[in-house]
C-alpha cells in the first residue's frame, strides 16, 4: 500500500511539473520591432501581420524614424520588451544601430534565456554577430553580380548608385558597391556615383525623397539616348525612383534594395494587396500595371519579399525554439528548412569577411531577379 502511494505521490508531481512547463510555455510572447511605415513599411506590415495570426503570443514596437539621433530610444524599447519575464524570444528587422548595444544590455539583465534573431542589421557583422544568435540578411554582396547581369541583359550603358555616407561605411553595402563598380567596368558600363541626402537628417525623408525625382530627369538629359540603370541603397527613396523612372524610356529599374514585390510597386503604380495575395499573383500584377506604362521590360525585383521573409521566418524559427521543436539557438539545418518553406530556390550561406573570417550565425540570402514580362 505504502508503495502504491509513492507512486502516485511521484505520479502527481510528475504531471504538475509537466503542467507547469506546458503553462510556462503557453505563456511565452515573441517581441517584434521594426521601423515605421516611413523607414520600413514592409517590415512594419509584416510583423502587424504576425500580431494579428497570434495576438497571444506576439508583441510589437518601432523604432524612430530618427534612429541615428535617438538611438538611447531604440535601445530602451528593445530593453522594455526583456524586462517582461514573459518574453522568450526578439525578433528585429531592421536592426537598425543601437541593437548590439541594447542586446549587451539584455544579457547584463540575466536575460539568457531570451532568443535574439536580428534581420538587415545596420551593423557590421563583426559587431552584430557576437551579440544574437541569428542574423539574417539579403546578400547585398552577391547583389554586385546579379544586379549588373540584368543591365548586361538589357544593354543598360550607364549606371547610376545612389547612396550617402552612413550607407557607404556599411560592409556589406560597401562590397555589393565595389562588386558593382568592378563588373560595370568590365562590362563597358558608365558607372556614376551619386550622393543623396541622407533620410535619417535634419531634413528627413521629405527631402531624400525630392532629390531623387528631380535628380533622375537631369541624369536622363545628362545621358540623353543612352540606356541609364538607377539603383539607391535606401528604402525610402524607392518610391521616388521607381516614379521618375517610369517616365523615362530610356532608364531602368534593376531591382529594390530589399528586393521584394511589394516594395515600392503597390503605392507607385496604385495597386492593393490584401494579407492572402501570392507573390505569384502580385508579380502578374504588378506586370500588368507596368505593361500599362511600356515599363514591363525596364523593371526587375526578387520573386519573393526578403524584409518580409525573414521577420515571418524569425518568428517561426523562435516559435518552435520556445516550444522546444528546435534545440539549438542557431540551428542551420532548421533555419534552412523554413527558407526552403518559404523562399523556395534561395541560396542561403555563412557570411565570410574579406579577412576570411566566417560568421557562424551570420546568414545570406540571393534570390535570382525576375523578368515581369514573364508576368504578363
């Protein structure tokens, strides 16, 4: 009797600390900052849309517009977020500058338990890396390559690089750069260097974005009869470039700089996508719309949004960390498996440096660049 008794006392508390641990589970919240719908729409709507699929579970802030200038802001909302013993997992993209400060900030807290997974870091990787345990980006690098032999495809015979300072003193940004310059020349290509108000200023967004309509006609007339490519390493000036160059018969459109479907496309062109659109069915769309224009063949992008991607892959990626599916903080095999989910046919590789270094939890992603005339 007295052993049927033990048994059902270690029974019983084996079941209440199997509850506890479900409840403990149950009750986690995964923490998602972005910018606003000035800096980052996408990444904003994405993580809106995450919220909105898992109300229980899932939190969300931004970051100022400002982050440059008020990063001590950025820093303590991602602090805010660690100090509810609730939150298991942050999910960031952009991780604007400010997040390696804030992620030393959360460990000092005793915040071990917390997953860090960061996207589009603005940060090097050497800074970024040390301080989470995945960061995801586009390779940028890569980008030096693809973008140039899609202008090679079209002939394209000068191309202009918009960019400013803080961007130029980025390292990926600045390989991507250096790749592009080399293969415009090898290929017979005009390469322009064009410097544009930084958004993050005094000035704003406002007046980067001015500069780029008015900018672009007077580079057309500068280079009247040739074929001009324009790219710029900045979200916010995505929308006036692509609206200049629609324009303009001559100049052309290679891709984004998070490249995506939806970046910039829907508010150019007046279309509307709902929450359940294909990428498929928004790249025949946007085809169309562009055809409406003679534009189809002078535009390229990513089949898929990468900004985008990377939040909803974060998200899982913490979901089944918290709920004990994946073991490992920086897991590549099951980082992979969400990548071939939803991107099929990306490329995904370690980051390694020009010094040769390579950073374990430091991931790229390429995407190869569509043709919307294959849309139509």
């Amino acid at each position: 009797m007295k052993k049927l008794l033990c048994l059902l006392l270690v029974l019983m508390m084996g079941l209440s600390v199997c509850s506890a641990a479900m409840a403990e589970t149950e009750n986690y919240k995964i923490a998602i900052m972005t910018g606003t719908t000035t800096q980052g729409e996408e990444e904003f709507r994405a993580a809106q849309r995450e919220q909105a699929a898992d109300p229980e579970h899932i939190i969300t802030d931004t970051y100022p517009d400002s982050f440059m200038a008020e990063q001590e802001t950025t820093i303590s909302k991602l602090v805010a977020f660690a100090a509810d013993p609730e939150v298991k997992a942050i999910v960031m993209c952009q991780a604007v500058p400010g997040a390696k400060a804030a992620f030393d900030k959360i460990r000092e807290m005793g915040r071990d338990d917390i997953l860090l997974i960061v996207g589009t870091p603005q940060e090097d990787p050497a800074v970024i890396a040390p301080a989470c345990d995945i960061s995801m980006y586009a390779d940028e690098i890569k980008q030096g390559d693809t973008i140039m032999e899609k202008c090679a495809e079209w002939g394209i015979e000068v191309f202009v690089h918009y960019s400013f300072p803080r961007h130029m003193a980025m390292e990926l940004i600045v390989g991507r750069y250096e790749l592009l310059k080399a293969n415009a020349e090898a290929l017979g290509i005009e390469f322009v260097t064009a410097t544009a108000p930084d958004p993050t200023a005094e000035a704003g967004a406002t007046a980067s974005q001015q500069f780029i309509l008015e900018d672009v006609p007077q580079k057309m007339a500068e280079y009247e009869g040739k074929k001009v490519a324009f790219f710029t390493t900045n979200c916010v000036m995505q929308e006036p470039l692509q609206t200049a160059i629609l324009s303009q018969p001559n100049a052309y459109y290679p891709q984004p700089c998070c490249p995506s479907p939806y970046h910039g496309f829907p508010a150019v062109l007046g279309l509307e996508f709902g929450d359940d659109v294909s990428d498929e069915d928004a790249l025949k769309t946007v085809a169309a719309a562009l055809n409406e224009h003679d534009a189809a063949g002078r535009y390229s992008t990513w089949p898929s949004p990468v900004a985008m991607s990377i939040i909803k892959i974060g998200v899982e990626y913490a979901r089944q960390y918290i709920n004990g599916q994946i073991t490992e903080r920086n897991d590549r095999d099951a980082l992979q498996k969400l990548f071939d989910e939803a991107l099929g046919g990306a490329t995904i590789e370690l980051y390694t440096n020009a010094e040769g270094e390579t950073f374990d939890n430091y991931y790229t992603i390429l995407l190869d660049p569509v043709n919307f005339e294959d849309y139509l």
